[in-house]
C-alpha cells in the first residue's frame, strides 16, 4: 500500500485506538510528525526503526467528518520555525 503523509491529514496507527493528525515538522520539510513518531512523506518511520507504529490508513474527510474530528487546520504552538 502507498502512503503520501501530507500536514494535517488524519491517519491511523496500528495499535493505537484514536486517529492522529499528521503534522509537518518545523524543522525538517521532508518529516512528519504523528502522535510521539516520526515518519518519512512515503509512511516510512524515521528513523528507520521497528518501534515506530504502522500507518494501517489515511482517513478520508468523510471519515474525519463522521468521527467528529476537526476539519480546519491549527498550526501547534509548541513547534517553532
């Protein structure tokens, strides 16, 4: 299965019970962060480790809508440029 991770996309984690969003790291264009991991644009965990859950999917945005998540973007604070 082919994963492209985009900023604020909604994904699903295997082992974990709650969609996460996805974010862009500040620091690094070509990684994103998911929950406490760190993942390449492809899904691919960064680094290249066991420990890092898979990204069983992405969400779609009616599946974000019928879960209730939020639809419009909020940059975090707690990450700086």
């Amino acid at each position: 299965m082919s994963i492209r991770l985009y900023d604020s996309a909604w994904v699903a984690l295997r082992g974990v019970d709650v969609p996460l969003q996805v974010r862009k790291d500040a620091r690094n264009a070509a990684l994103f962060h998911i929950g406490d991991f760190l993942y390449d644009i492809d899904g691919r965990g960064y680094p290249k480790t066991d420990s890092v859950p898979e990204i069983l999917r992405l969400l779609s945005l009616q599946d974000a809508r019928t879960l209730g998540l939020p639809m419009q973007y909020s940059a975090p604070t707690h990450l700086t440029v």
